[in-house]
C-alpha cells in the first residue's frame, strides 16, 4: 500500500456501522426482528457495499479530471454504473 492507501485502508478497517441503527433498518423494511449476529451480517456486508460505490465514485471523478471530495453527483453516477453492471442492487 502506499501511505494514503494505507491511511484509507486504516480508516475503513476501523469503520462500523451502528448494530442497533441496522436492526432498526431491518425493522423498519421487513418487519423483521432482527438477531444481533443477523445484524452484524448485514452490517459487514453493507460496508462492503459502501465501500465499492465510494471505490467507483473516485474513478468517475478521475476519469472526469476532478479533485477535492466526493460529490453527490459522483456517488449518483456510480450507483447507476453498479446497478447495470449487476442488474440490481447488492449483487455480488
């Protein structure tokens, strides 16, 4: 790695969603009482998600010539790329 790979690798390992906030979530769009491991299931894998948009938003914004931080746009932008490369949403 080299040493701002490293520091965002650092930052990302260290990084994890609230458990409680994602049992709420799935309260909330299932109607699912979730268990704590089922949560933090869904937890790792949502910070996997997360991290592959962020991961194609920085491209867009090379790919662009921009710098600075992300926009909103290239978040947008790199959700549409993700959904039609995969044909949906979460899919590995």
């Amino acid at each position: 790695f080299s040493p701002s790979q490293y520091d965002r690798f650092e930052l990302y390992r260290r990084h994890a969603l609230p458990k409680q906030a994602v049992r709420k979530v799935i309260q909330q769009t299932l109607g699912y009482q979730a268990s704590q491991p089922v949560a933090q299931i869904i937890a790792g894998f949502s910070k996997v998600f997360v991290g592959e948009i962020v991961e194609q938003a920085q491209e867009i914004q090379m790919r662009r010539g921009e710098t600075g931080p992300l926009s909103p746009d290239h978040l947008r932008e790199a959700y549409r790329a993700y959904q039609q490369e995969t044909g949906r949403v979460g899919a590995a």
